[in-house]
C-alpha cells in the first residue's frame, strides 16, 4: 500500500493555492487553504474510523454510533470534505461551507468551539460575487479533492507529516507576508533551538503568551519523549489563534489550552484571580511593539509592572514582565527579542537593572542576522532562571553560526548543537562566549550589549607591502599588454 508523503502532500496543497493567487493576498487565503486541509483531514479520518467500525460490527448502527461518540471529535456526514466535493456545483457554495464549519463546532465544542469563527467562505469582499465565489470554491475543493491527497491515518508516512505540512505552509505565507506590526513567524531552526535551551522535562506546564500558530509551543513539546506535558498559549490575533488550534489538533496535541485575547492587556490564564505559573515559559513576542497598552497597565492588577512600566513606544520589556510574572520559582524562561533591550536606556534601563539586581538573567546569546520572514536585523535568545544560586551572566555570539541560503539564513544541525553545548558547559570560549561576573555587568551600567563581553573581531592580517606593490605592479603591465593587442584588433578593423 503507497503511502502519503510529507512532499506529495506539499506539492498538492502548495498548487491549490494557486486557485487564489491574483485573486486576494497570501496574508489572506493562507486562511482558506489550511481551513480546507483540516477540514480534509477529518473527513478523512472519519472515513477510515467509520470503515473500521463497519467492519467490525457489520449493519449494527448503535454499536457504531456508540464507539464515534467515544472518539476525539465527531463528524456529520453533510461536513465532510466528500460531502462539500460531491456539492460542488451548488448555487451558493460558500453557504454551504460555511454551514458544514458551524457544525463540525457545534458538535466538537470541547476541542474545536470558535475555531472558525474568523473564516468566511461567504465573504463577497474577498472572493467576489456569487459567481467568482462559486467558482474559485470549485477550483479550491477539486484540487483537495486529488486522488493523492489521501489522509486517512493508516496511509500517512508518519503521524506528524500533515502536522509538518501545516507548519510547512504556515512557514511560506509568512515569508510571502512579510512584516506586520513587528510581528514574526520563528522559522522552525530558531524553534527547536530556543526549546532546548529551556530544556522542558516530563509532566512540566509550558506557556507561550504569544503564541501565533503555536510552533514554539509544538517544538518545545517534542522535546519530551513521553508527551506528559501541558501546553498553554494566548493569542491576540483571531484568525492565527484558530490556526494554532487546528496545528495542535494536526500534531495530536490534546493537552493545550489556547485562549483568544490580548496578552498584556487581558491576561487569561489565571488562577484564583492571578496570573496563573508555569514551569517553562517560552516566546518570540511582536518586536518593538508600539501601542502595547501603556495607559492600560499603569494600575495593573496582576503585579507584573513593578521594576517599571516600559515605554509606550517599545513593548518588548512589557512581555519580558509579563513573562517573569507568570514564571513559577522552579522554572525557567527563553524568550527572542531584538538587540535594543541588552542596552536602551530610560526606563527599559532601569527595568533591565531591577531585573539583574533580582538574579534571574542566566544567559545571552546573539543570533545571526536574516533568519526571521520579513526582517533582517539581527535578534537574541535572553534565558531566566528564578532558582538561580549564581550570579553570573553567560553571553554567546552565535552571529556567524548559521547557512546563508537564497533569501533567509538558516541554523543548521551542526549550529544548533554548538550554540547548546557552549551554553551547557557554561565557559567562556574566545572569540566566542564569556561568562561575566555582576561587578562586570555593573561596571558596563548594567548594558548588555554583546560586544562589550565578546570580542568575536577578526583582525585583518598584516599586510605585506612590497608583494602587494609587485602584485599592482604586474596587474598594470598585464592590462597594457591587453590594450596594446585591442588596439591592434581595432586597427585592422579600420576602427
């Protein structure tokens, strides 16, 4: 029996997106293409359990129905993917998807309830009049609908392959959205790095209270052999809330809970009234972001402002307080931030101050430039510890650990396991990685700009003067030899 590989999975869903291209952006119909890759997983999941249980229990309906409601989710026949196909010359499809959506939530509102409440296939403002909508909606379900697309679970190459599409796609559009409001997909290199840092063990509570499509989140799961461990995210953005949702279902991730809000401003994972702690805490929060909630936490309930309030300008220490505040004794935090935190001054100054002061700044470490969809500039990994007994800071530059490729550079197998090792062993490496005393960080005024603790310069070697004079020298003379035979060509040529 062929199975279903990641690639060919890939290249089908890849071309359907064809079907919108010229039509609204990518930042838009990412929606509408990973929507109907996870309406065509369930179907097809549905599909294969319903011809198990068949087998099994031959024309005894009860029995069958009995062993579906005992299932992860519960699937009509009028919502699924072979369903919408078989309708797919009806007079008002995008009603009808729609339909099928509001269903597959109402009848899964434990896992799935406001999944798609940011999706429309109904919408004339991006799909056009009923006509356009209609036939954009065909193209859409018949290139689903392609005889290699098979998803049921016994034909997949491996479990995660789909769960891997989905980040596969989530990763393009991306890159093809660029920058919005300092905000960055982590490309999966950066995700696996960070989760080794954190290093999440068996029965932990991990929590990312930015947590976009979830990959930080799935990533620093896996670093855990057995699955025991509960994930917790928030999401500000609606429609990249349901499409994290939907990555944690495709990843068969059922301890998760992911609220829809904003973090700074409506924190949601609470307990008793408080910020509700964690064991790990991970993040790769908007960069710089202006508009943060200033005003609005100035009076904070939760306690999370308390070594200052941060610019209104730059929210980056907002999420760096939020994130300390929801981080138990024990645990330990990673978050990706630009380099401007290590050495602004005024208040995010102070902040970083009381912040060492209070010993929970383990580590530093420089990332490559260019590694992030839709900026270049360069970002660092800042880690916490709040168990911390010494009071060291350890810095790398991991600037140049990286694989220039066609538009992003990219942290390698190899890079990734220098950047852990060096961080594990904790000893200063020349030209590379410096553990810095905290007589050391206050003689710096508490700046942590990298180059102050590693000089990873190159010295330019000396330069030889009278063979670089010969070498000039040679180069003339070759040029006029080569003038003198041009002149001559033109010469003959009558020129």
């Amino acid at each position: 029996m062929q199975k279903t590989t990641k690639e060919t999975i890939n290249g089908i869903v890849w071309k359907a997106c064809d079907t919108f291209r010229g039509t609204i952006e990518g930042s838009e119909y990412k929606d509408y293409i990973l929507t109907m890759l996870f309406i065509k997983y369930l179907s097809d999941f549905y599909k294969e359990k319903l011809e198990l249980l068949r087998a099994k229990h031959g024309d005894k309906i009860e029995r069958i129905n009995a062993e579906l409601k005992r299932e992860k989710f519960k699937l009509d026949e009028t919502c699924t993917f072979d369903y919408l196909l078989s309708h797919k010359e009806s007079q008002n499809l995008g009603e009808l998807i729609n339909k099928a959506l509001a269903q597959i939530e109402e009848n899964n509102k434990d896992k799935l309830d406001g999944i798609f409440r940011s999706i429309d296939f109904n919408n004339p403002n991006k799909l056009g009049n009923t006509k356009e909508r209609n036939a954009l909606l065909k193209s859409l379900l018949e290139d689903f609908g392609d005889s290699r697309l098979d998803l049921r679970p016994s034909r997949l190459e491996n479990n995660d392959c789909l769960g891997d599409t989905y980040e596969y796609l989530i990763a393009h559009f991306a890159s093809d959205a660029g920058k919005k409001g300092g905000e960055f997909y982590t490309p999966k290199e950066v995700s696996i790095l960070l989760s080794r840092l954190i290093e999440p063990k068996e029965g932990e509570s991990i929590y990312d209270p930015t947590c976009g499509s979830g990959s930080l989140l799935i990533k620093a799961s896996q670093e855990i052999p057995n699955h025991n461990f509960r994930l917790y995210g928030q999401e500000k953005n609606g429609q990249t809330h349901a499409l994290c949702k939907m990555n944690m279902f495709l990843h068969e991730i059922n301890d998760s809970i992911i609220l829809w809000g904003d973090t700074i401003r409506n924190p949601l994972h609470l307990h008793n009234n408080t910020l509700k702690t964690f064991d790990k805490v991970i993040a790769n929060p908007p960069f710089s972001l202006d508009k943060w909630g200033e005003d609005e936490v100035k009076n904070d309930i939760y306690s999370r402002f308390t070594f200052g309030i941060p610019p209104k300008s730059k929210g980056d220490y907002a999420f760096i307080l939020h994130m300390l505040a929801s981080l138990n004794t024990n645990g330990a935090m990673g978050v990706i931030l630009p380099h401007g935190v290590l050495f602004r001054g005024a208040s995010e100054g102070k902040i970083r101050q009381k912040i060492i002061e209070a010993n929970w700044l383990d580590s530093v470490i420089g990332l490559p430039a260019n590694l992030f969809y839709g900026t270049s500039i360069p970002a660092c990994i800042l880690i916490f510890k709040k168990n911390r007994t010494n009071t060291d800071i350890f810095f790398i530059d991991a600037s140049k650990e990286f694989e220039k490729n066609k538009n992003q550079n990219k942290l390698t197998d190899e890079n990734i396991a220098k950047i852990y090792r060096t961080y594990k062993e904790r000893k200063s490496v020349e030209k590379y990685a410096h553990l810095a005393s905290l007589e050391e960080i206050k003689e710096n005024d508490y700046n942590l700009n990298i180059p102050r603790y590693v000089d990873s310069f190159d010295e330019e070697g000396i330069i030889d003067l009278e063979s670089t004079k010969q070498e000039i020298l040679a180069t003339q003379k070759a040029l006029e030899s080569t003038q003198e035979k041009l002149d001559g060509y033109l010469r003959e040529l009558g020129l």
